[in-house]
C-alpha cells in the first residue's frame, strides 16, 4: 500500500485531494496540519501541528517517528502554503515575515529532511505556484518563499536521485487563498481588481476539479 504525507489538508485543494486518496483502499494517508479534517477512516491519521512554528513542527514529527519508520516509502505532497500578508514590503512586521517563511519554505523542509533522514523511499510532489516565477507587487513573501521551496527541491532531486521529485502549478483555484487575495487593499496589490473578476466571472478552477485531475494523474503515474 503507498503511503501518503499531505500537509494543508483541512481545507481547500489540500482537503478534496484527502478525501480522494483515503476512498482508494491503494493509499494509506497521513495528514498534517492545525485543524483536524475529521475523516475517520483506518486508511487515515491525522497528526496535529501548527506549519507557522517550526519548534512545534519538529517536535510532533519526532513524536510520530515510530508511524513513519513502520512505512517502506512515502510520498510527500508539499500543499501547504498562505500568501498572508499581501502587502508592499516595508509594512510588514517581524512576526509576519516569519510566519510566511515558515509555512511556505521552512516547514516543507524540515518534513522532507526528516523524512530522507529516515533512509526511506521518498518521492515529493511539490503544489507550486506561478508566483514562484514570477514577481508580483504585493507578493514579495509569497512569490519569494515559494521560488525558495521550489529551488530547494530542484536541488534535493540532485542529492537524491532515486527519488522522483515533481513540481507542478496548478493555476488559479477558487479556495480561502483567493479569498484573501479579493479582500486586499489596492494600495498594496494594484491587481486586486483583476482578481475580484476572476471570481465574478467564473475563471477560478474549483478545487475539486483540480484535486481529480492531480488523484488521476496519481493512480495512472503520470506525477509519482
């Protein structure tokens, strides 16, 4: 049975792919995140932890050491992200910038460095963004820290070649994220505008269609 690690599955993107992979009795699924999902399901467990520290982070995995050493590989399915705050770069606080920080980069690698340090079969698929390419005024900590996360597992993929590592973007879904982006001030994202009609005009891609098409792509090996 493959052995799943998703991060962000309470809600969104994160939680329809969840719901997907414990259905299939092919998957045993291990999410992590602060809020529970609550599915109760033998092909599931659920580990409690906050992704914005990094302390806390560390400590629950080394709880649930003894879940992870039972498991001859795993895929890693790095989801978890928060665009918080959209501002101009000068307004943000210390506690801001290190929260991003950690939810978007610092945490995706301490999970994949504890899982490789268990001399495991690891294969990470990485949910990036467009942003991670592409600057955008009001995003510096979003595009920024995804564009880190992003080189971090390019160069993990040299480091461990049997490991199969995917990056993929899968463009513009209609979750919580776009919510807060709709509710930004123009001061600080000029683009705000354009992305109230994205939603107004039915462009964003509901997270359940994504989810699908990444669940088949899995069952038919075209990601992992």
């Amino acid at each position: 049975m493959k052995s799943i690690l998703i991060t962000g599955a309470s809600k969104g993107l994160g939680k329809e792919l969840l719901q997907l992979l414990v259905a299939d009795s092919k998957y045993n699924v291990i999410s992590l995140s602060r809020t529970d999902p609550n599915i109760d399901l033998p092909s599931h467990t659920f580990i409690k932890t906050d992704l914005s520290n990094s302390t806390e982070l560390s400590s629950q995995l080394e709880k649930s050491k003894a879940v992870f050493e039972k498991l001859d590989e795993i895929l890693f399915i790095n989801n978890a992200s928060d665009i918080k705050p959209v501002l101009k770069s000068g307004k943000f606080s210390s506690e801001q910038i290190s929260k991003n920080i950690t939810i978007n980069f610092s945490s995706p690698l301490i999970i994949t460095n504890f899982l490789l340090g268990l001399a495991k079969k690891v294969d990470i698929l990485n949910v990036s963004s467009g942003a991670a390419k592409n600057p955008i005024a009001g995003w510096s900590l979003y595009c920024s820290t995804k564009a880190a996360s992003r080189m971090f597992f390019d160069t993990v993929k040299l480091e461990h070649p049997d490991s199969k590592i995917i990056q993929i973007d899968p463009g513009i879904i209609d979750t919580a994220m776009q919510e807060d982006i709709r509710k930004s001030d123009k001061d600080d994202f000029s683009r705000v505008d354009e992305f109230i009609n994205f939603k107004a005009e039915n462009k964003l891609k509901p997270a359940r269609e994504v989810a699908l098409t990444l669940f088949n792509q899995l069952l038919e090996g075209q990601l992992i």
